[in-house]
C-alpha cells in the first residue's frame, strides 16, 4: 500500500490527531491544518490541491540541488542494492563512506583531510563537543572546556546542539544544559542601535571574543563556534572586519575555531564553504543538509590536521559514534551530489552569475515602503520588514508581521521564512537567473500584499 491517496481535509485531520511536527504548536497547528506538500521538480512544490510554488528555502537549506534529480535517485537505489547498510565499527569500513571520506578531503580546504559522519547537524555538533574535549585532554590541558558561542546561533535542536545554540525560545524550555558553554554577542548591525559605522561595529563585536577569554581564563577555554552567516537566526551576515577578528583572537590564545557551516557549506555563498568566502581557516567544520542535497540524512564534522594529528598519534579509542556514521546509502548520495556541483560548476554559477543577479534583483526591493534593509551573499538573503523607513522604526516585536508576510508569501506561491521581522531566503543553487527574476516579482507581491495590511 505505502503512502495512501487522500484528499487536503482528510491529511490534516490525520496530521493532527498523530503526528508531533518539530518546532510547532501543536494545537495552534490543529486549528489551522497543515500545508499538504505532494511533489516537488526542480525549485517547485505542488500542494495537495495543485498548487504550484517555488521554494525560495531550498526545502530546510538543504536542496541545493533542487527536487527531481534522477542521478541522486540511482546513486541510492544501486546503494541499497549493493549494500544498505553496513557499519563502521569494530574494524570495518566500506567503499561509499571510504569515497565521500576521500573526496569531502578534496574539496574542503587545504588543512582539513579528516572527516567524522554523523547523521544529522545537530548530531555532529555533539560529535564537536566530544572531539574538542577529547582533543584538549589529549593536550594534557583538560581544564580547557568551555566553548564560546554566540546569542541568536542555530547548532541544533539535541541537548548539546541545543546548548550551543543562543536561541533563548529554546533554552527557556530546556531545563538544565550541558555545563561550559558560554554566549557572546552576535554581529547583527541592522539590529544594532549604536553610532558605530559597519566595520567599527564588526571589530567591537568580534572584540567581546577576546574579552570573554580573558574573563574565564584562555586556560578555560576549548573552542569558539559560530556560522559564517547566523542562517536560522535571520540570515545575520557580520561586517567585513568580523571573522579576520575572530580568526586573529582564536590564533593568539590558541583556542580552536569551528565553524558550523550546515546551511553555508556545499556551496551556499559560491564557494564550496563559506569560511572560504570569508577567508578563514576553522579547525574543524559541522556540516550536514547540502552535502546530500537534502535526499538523505547526513552530517558530519571537518577535522583539521591540527586536531587530526593529536587524534590519531596515540589518542586511544575515542569513546564516541553513531549505528548510522558514515551510512552507505547516505554516503553514496553525498557522493553523486559533490560530483554533481563539481562537473556542473554550479558553485561557480552561484559565484559569478546567479549569487550577483539575486543580490541585484533583492537590492530593487529595497525601495519598497516596507522594507528597512536588504541584504544577500551568495543564494542567502534577508529583507528587514519596518514601519518606517525614516527615521527607522520597528514593529512592535512579536513577529506578527512577519508571519503575515509569510502566509502572503504562500498565498502568492512563494517559500520565504520569517524569522521576526526578517524575511528570510535560500533558493535552490541551480535556480535560474529567470527564475530568480520570477522569484523576485513575487516577493514584491507579497511586500505589496503585507503592507496593505499592515501599513
Ligand atoms: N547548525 C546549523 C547552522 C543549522 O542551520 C543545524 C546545525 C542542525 O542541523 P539538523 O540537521 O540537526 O537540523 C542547523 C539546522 C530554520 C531551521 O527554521 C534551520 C535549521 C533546522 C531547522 C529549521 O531556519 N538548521
């Protein structure tokens, strides 16, 4: 029988009487149903009635390959033919998670030829708690284990992803976290109310990096994470100044960088990572979504040589890992997938031709009375819905008019997230420049649509 037939009304009355949705209400979803989403080709979702819509978020971040891709669909198919599942403790390996092992080697940077999987982001950022402690042991400074992270970051939804993570929504539900983690501030200009110019702002804030080390003790302190750009925090990308900063902080007290590049890795900013797009050199990167195209679930960590080396010179067993690291099915996707944005220069495309075009198409919206600020790099942008362009005012901070625009979005068959006030995007990496134009005439129309409501 497999997945039944059945009408929008009879989805939903099923949807709510048995299945928990992550980060939902659920009896606020009970009240309103669920959008039924069918069947997806290219960047375009069809919902149970028919209608079309394009997915200006690339499913969850993950889709960069957008919907439909037969080559992924035979990748996994002669996987689980071949061998479906096989582990990799206890002394075996497997070609698939030998291949992607080899190849994610290729096409990270330089220093990083390591790779541990995972089967999730929020996974493998536990799997980095884990590395960077064992790491640290192994250096006989075992006394270094706070990790330094960031208000507003997105590592996961795990207890340690969760820890990590400076989502108060969440740790206002989370009971007791995991000890040593501590939050600075986030590089959020727009948000930022004070009279220092962009770049100033990016230095000062990079800067509570350093005063956060010399408050707990750089003999304290294990690691720095944050994302290149903050993605589920509202697509926060930090002033120019920022990441050299903290790169130059991490140097000085020896402290290991990680970046979490879950939405920005595999292409995201035109660049196979985005710590390559901001030129830094993390110790060890979390990735996870685009590295299968979002058709499997898998996620990993990037192990520099630095910690590499100290792992695999006399480190011992590393007491750590899961039934589904380095799965083969997964594996073999990942592998199609990377061929496929390597032999069809899509990186590239987003680098010089799609990425520059969606900045210049999103920038136009810009003039819009309801929009405070635009901004994009590579396929990942934010438009700052405001009650008042000059002198800036915000709405009143309760979302409302966000998820307005939001539902005018889905009205109007377009993807787009709010988070707050700021609407969020990250179309598919093969998405055309036509597409992109289409893309944005419909996110005008939803502007349109949200101010007559809201202005
Ligand atoms: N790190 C980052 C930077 C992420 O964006 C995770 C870790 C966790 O990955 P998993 O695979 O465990 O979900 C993420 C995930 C949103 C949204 O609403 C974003 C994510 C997940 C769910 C919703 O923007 N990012």
């Amino acid at each position: 029988m497999g997945v039944e037939k059945r009408t929008t009304k009879e989805w939903q009355k099923l949807d709510s009487a048995h299945y928990l949705h992550p980060f939902t209400d659920f009896k606020g979803l009970a009240q309103k149903g669920s959008r039924i989403i069918e069947k997806a080709d290219g960047i375009y979702l069809w919902d149970a009635d028919g209608n079309k819509i394009l997915d200006g978020m690339a499913g969850l971040w993950c889709v960069n390959l957008g919907y439909g891709r037969q080559e992924l669909v035979d990748a996994a198919t002669r996987q689980l033919e071949q061998l479906p599942y096989y582990n990799s403790f206890f002394q075996t390996s497997h070609p698939p998670a030998i291949t992607l092992s080899r190849l994610l080697a290729e096409v990270a940077p330089e220093h990083l030829n390591h790779v541990f999987f995972a089967g999730s982001g929020s996974e493998s950022n536990d799997t980095i708690i884990r590395l960077v402690r064992r790491y640290w042991q192994l250096k006989g400074q075992p006394d270094r284990q706070t990790i330094i992270s960031r208000v507003n970051a997105y590592h996961g939804s795990t207890i340690g992803g969760a820890t990590l993570g400076g989502m108060k929504g969440m740790h206002d539900q989370l009971g007791l976290t995991i000890p040593g983690v501590v939050h600075i501030e986030q590089p959020y200009w727009f948000g930022y109310k004070g009279d220092l110019d962009r770049d100033a702002f990016g230095l000062d804030t990079a800067g509570a990096l350093e005063r956060k080390i010399l408050e707990l003790g750089a003999e304290n302190v294990a690691a720095f994470i944050g994302e290149p750009i903050q993605g589920a925090g509202g697509v926060i990308i930090p002033p120019a100044t920022y990441w050299p900063e903290i790169q130059r902080i991490c140097d000085k007290y020896g402290i290991l960088l990680i970046a979490d590049e879950v939405i920005t890795g595999f292409g995201r900013l035109g660049e196979w990572f985005g710590s390559q797009h901001f030129g830094i050199k993390p110790d060890l990167i979390t990735f996870a979504k685009g590295v299968t195209s979002g058709y499997l679930p898998l996620g990993g960590v990037l192990v520099g040589d630095r910690v590499a080396d100290v792992l695999t010179t006399d480190g011992g067993e590393f007491t750590h890992g899961y039934t589904y690291s380095g799965h083969p099915v997964c594996c073999a996707v990942a592998i199609k997938t990377i061929e496929l944005l390597r032999d069809e220069k899509v990186i590239e495309q987003v680098k010089n031709v799609t990425g520059p075009h969606y900045a210049k198409r999103w920038a136009e919206l810009a003039d819009h009375p309801l929009v405070g600020e635009v901004r994009t790099t590579g396929l990942m942008g934010a438009i700052e819905l405001v009650k008042n362009k000059q002198p800036r005012e915000l709405f009143a901070p309760t979302g409302d008019v966000g998820f307005i625009c939001r539902n005018a979005c889905f009205a109007n068959g377009l993807v787009m997230r709010s988070v707050g006030d700021t609407m969020i995007s990250a179309p598919p990496l093969v998405i055309t420049v036509e597409q992109i134009d289409e893309m944005a005439r419909l996110a005008r129309k939803c502007l349109d649509d949200t101010a007559a409501q809201v202005l």
